[in-house]
C-alpha cells in the first residue's frame, strides 16, 4: 500500500510504454495533418476566465461547473484550458491573422482541464489533439477536415467508427427553432427529469443530450433542428453530407448530435466508437461561425475537431508494445578502469547517438552482466578482460552469443558499419 501522495483524482501517470505508444499516435497526426496544410501552434495552460464565459458559453455544463479557476496574486482571474477552440480563436485575434491567407490552418496537442465525473475514458486532465480551420465558410472545408480526421483514425488501425452529422443552424434561423423547441418541452415538461426542466429556459438544446429514457422517449417527438434550418444552412449541410460521402464516409445523421459548447453554428460531428461503453466519443467538433467576433475579432468563420488521447488510446485497445533495450550495454572487469568505461559510453553516444547503458552502481562484473540481459541489451561491451590486451574489448551479441574483440579506439567505426549492414 502506497501512503504517501498520489495523482490527484482523475488524472493519471503516463508511464513509458505508453508515452511511447502516445508519441506514435502524435507523430502519426502530425505527418497526416501536414499533409492537409495545417501547421501547430502552441496557447498557453491557462487563459483568461473570461475568454471561455464569452467563448464556450454561460450556460455551459464546461463554464457553469467545470472549470478550474483561481485568482493569482494579481487578482486575475485565470482559468486552466478546458477546451482549445476559444484559445486558438483569441490567439488568431490577438497575432492578426487574418491578414494571413485563409483559412488559416492550426493543429495542436494539449492537456484539458475540466472538473469532471472521473469514470474509464473521462478525466479531469485529458489530452486533445485539435484542429481548427479559421477564415473559410465552404462546406467542402468541414468536409476536409472530418475526413481528415477519419484519415489519422484509418492510419492508427481505428477502425469501426460510427460518423454522427447534424446542422445546429445559425443566426437566421436557430432563434425561431429555439422558440419552437422551448415551447414543445415546456409542454411537456412533467415528462422531463429535473435537469431538462432546468435546461428548458437555460438552454433547451442541451435536453438531446439526457440519457434518461422517458427524456429520451419525449425528445424523439420534438421539432428537430434539421427540420427548420434556413436555405443557406440546408444548402450548406446537405453539400457537407454530399461531400464526405464523396471523401467515401458513411455520415449519419443524428438530431441529439448537439455537443456541450455553445459556439456551434451549422455543421457539428462526432466520431463514436461501440466498443468504449458510456463515454464512447472518439472526437467532434464542428462549425463556430460565431466565435472569433464574440471574442473581439472580425466576423469570421471556423470549423475544427478535438479528439481525446486518452479515447483513441481506448479505441486502439491492447497492443503489444515493444519496450526496446539499449543497443550496447558496457561492462567493465577492472575497477580501475570504470572512468574509462564512462568515457566510451559518451563518445558511442556523441558520435553515433548509440543508446549505450553502463553500469552507474558499482556492481560486479557478474552482476554487470546479469543488467545487461535484464535491461535486454543488444550486445555487450566487455572491457578489461584478462585474456584480452587492454585497449581491445570483446563485443557479445547478447542473442547470438557471437563475439568479436575489437581494439577500444575502433569501437566507434565498428559500430557505425555493424548499424550500415543493419539498414
Ligand atoms: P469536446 O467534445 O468537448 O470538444 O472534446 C473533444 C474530445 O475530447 C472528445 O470527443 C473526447 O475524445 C475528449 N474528451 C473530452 N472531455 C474528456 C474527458 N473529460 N476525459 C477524456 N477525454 C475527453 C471540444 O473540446 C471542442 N474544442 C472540439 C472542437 C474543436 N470543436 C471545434 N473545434
């Protein structure tokens, strides 16, 4: 039993083998997401409060109850990242990007704060990997990029997934639907558990996200969104639909697809997976006309996704990761000669940047060598061994068994042409 600290609840350690397999995930997105022109940028961990009450919305689940805030000891009011689409939008403001070609095209890998119900796949810190496409109102960029998404999920095995579609409207015609939505569930709001009824006046669209049956059962007969868009947004998300069936994605279209952030204009998505129970949502996001003018800026349009780590993690399932030894390990029969042995070490690593491991705990030569195999070297390096002369060290290939003795001050271009046969 451990009683000392542990991570606070619903956080987590990433231990090696998983860092590892997560640097894949990253290094994957990133070679698939430069392939469609996005470039990273980096916001900081924390931002002003008010940038996500005005950005995310009052009326949020995020900002009414889930945000980290605190005031520093200049009195500000700061709160840590919940969600990237706000800070990236205040960063495009801020640099003026808008004189930039648009869109302007970002990608970003972040932790996200939100104090959250921790359950398997839902955590207080989670990482995102986001993109954001800031200046473009076509319907073929929010095609572009759900299939770009769909796309790093093919390249990391993630198959299966269901695509989930709606159209949240906009300006022109959301006010009037949200009229007709509010009046239908107060009609029926006896039928409605208490959370919904609250929802009814502080923001009805939330109701299609209760996973209360009879709520359910109700929100089934109401006025559906994509039933009362305006032309343009009709237009708009039928071109979507066309065009990711044209990238070959088998869209769905879904009316309780309403997502938690208030800033969705038109087109919203998500990626879901049945094999990951409650919080099945791989990634989502959507079209944010809106935001950049709420937070400062120009009128301008934007479309994005951000898809959990940890969730894709989840929708990998169990690999078997392959935990790699050093590629040399230095054992040394002769104390006196350790400092020499150090200085191997280095020059193998300056030179060739050869992952060389020494003994750092004094140990015997036999317990030198019983850390090399434990650590799954690839060879060992034997120095100081009577029979040998002094400047030549015998090379154990630690699978094989094969040995070579090779003069000390030749090590550094045998090992070079020992890893040129290799490639
Ligand atoms: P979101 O749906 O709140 O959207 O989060 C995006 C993804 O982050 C989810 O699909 C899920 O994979 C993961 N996620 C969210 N909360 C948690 C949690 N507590 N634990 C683990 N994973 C979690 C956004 O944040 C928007 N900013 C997405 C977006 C970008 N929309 C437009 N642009």
């Amino acid at each position: 039993m451990v009683s000392g600290p542990r991570a606070p609840k619903g956080t987590y350690d990433l231990l090696p083998d998983d860092a590892d397999e997560r640097d894949l995930v990253v290094e994957t997105a990133a070679v698939v997401f430069t392939a469609y022109g996005y470039r990273r940028i980096v916001t900081p961990e924390f931002e002003d409060t008010a940038l996500f009450e005005r950005g995310v919305g009052q009326a949020t689940d995020i900002v009414r109850k889930e945000m980290y805030t605190f005031v520093d000891k200049g009195e500000r009011s700061l709160t840590l990242r919940p969600e990237g689409t706000a800070p990236i939008c205040r960063a495009y403001v801020e640099h003026g990007m808008h004189k930039l070609p648009q869109p302007v095209k970002l990608w970003y890998y972040a932790p996200m704060f939100r104090y959250e119900r921790p359950q398997a796949g839902r955590y207080r810190e989670h990482y995102q990997l986001g993109a954001e496409a800031i200046g473009a109102a076509d319907p073929m960029i929010d095609a572009e990029i759900i299939a770009m998404l769909a796309q790093l999920y093919d390249e990391l095995g993630i198959g299966d997934l269901n695509l989930a579609v709606n159209s949240m409207g906009d300006a022109a015609c959301r006010p009037a639907y949200l009229a007709l939505l509010t009046a239908f569930l107060k009609d029926r709001a006896t039928e409605l558990c208490g959370d919904c009824r609250e929802r009814i006046s502080l923001n009805p669209l939330r109701t299609f996200d209760c996973k209360q049956p009879a709520c359910r059962a109700v929100l089934d007969s109401a006025p559906h969104i994509v039933d009362h868009l305006c032309d343009e947004c009709a237009a708009h998300f039928a071109a979507v639909l066309d065009l990711l069936r044209r990238a070959r994605l088998d869209p769905r279209t879904d009316f309780r697809l309403v997502r938690g952030l208030d800033y969705y204009t038109r087109t919203t998505f998500e990626f879901s997976s049945d094999s990951l129970g409650a919080q099945s949502g791989v990634g989502g996001g959507g079209r944010y006309d809106g935001l950049v003018e709420q937070i400062g800026g120009l009128p301008t349009p934007g479309v994005g996704f951000g898809t959990g780590l940890e969730r894709i993690g989840l929708a990998m399932g169990e690999r078997a990761t392959e935990s790699l030894g050093p590629e040399a390990y230095l054992v040394c029969f002769d104390d006196s000669r350790r400092a020499e042995m150090f200085e191997l070490a280095q020059t193998l690593r300056r030179e060739l940047l050869l992952e060389v491991e020494l003994d750092l705990a004094a140990r015997s030569a036999k317990g030198q060598l019983k850390q090399a195999s434990r650590s799954d070297a690839e060879c060992a390096v034997l120095i100081g061994l009577e029979e040998l002369a002094p400047d030549v060290a015998r090379v154990r290939d630690l699978e094989s068994g094969e040995e070579h003795d090779v003069p000390i001050a030749e090590l550094v271009t045998w090992f070079a042409e020992a890893e040129g046969e290799e490639d």
